[in-house]
C-alpha cells in the first residue's frame, strides 16, 4: 500500500486510525486527535530504517496543522530533528 496524504493508518491494538499529513519518499508524519488534551497524537515512519515513534526533541510540539507537519517534514529532511531512538519502535504497520 502507498500511503499518500490524507490516507488513513491502522496501529495495531488502536481502534482509531491516523491520518497522513505529510509525506516524501522517506518520512510519513501522521497524526489523530485526542480530545482530551486538545492536542493530536502523531509518530514519524522512517522507511529506510524501518522505523516509527517521536522525534527526538523533548517537548515534541508543532504537529497539530498540515502547515507545522510539513515544517516538521522539512526538518528531518535537514537532519534538524531526528527520530526518537529511546521512545521509537520497529516499524509494525505496513505502509509501503
């Protein structure tokens, strides 16, 4: 499956799926919302590294828009964040 913006993502063990809300040929940033912190959860898929979790920053702000999720995009790109290696896991979803 390739997953393009817009498109929604299944977790396993979560009942409600994320959405895709940027993507290139390495990085996919999806998101859902969770109402109870008026905020979204999110994760990042590194498919070159089989990889999925946070970036590495501490707090992990700015994925709540489409706009602050393709700055995040842009971001990893530059190596400015990274993905969370402590908080990450091996990519268990199949994207592509």
């Amino acid at each position: 499956m390739k997953a393009k913006v817009g498109d929604k993502v299944y977790i396993p063990n979560e009942k409600k799926p994320y959405t895709v809300k940027a993507r290139d040929e390495r990085y996919i940033i999806c998101t859902k919302c969770f109402a109870l912190k008026h905020t979204v959860m999110y994760f990042i898929v590194d498919l070159v590294e089989k990889w999925r979790g946070p970036d590495n920053m501490i707090f992990c702000m700015g994925y709540e828009t489409d706009e602050e999720c393709q700055e995040r995009l842009r971001e990893l790109q530059k190596g400015e964040i990274k993905l969370s290696i402590r908080r990450g896991i091996p990519l268990d979803i199949d994207i592509e």
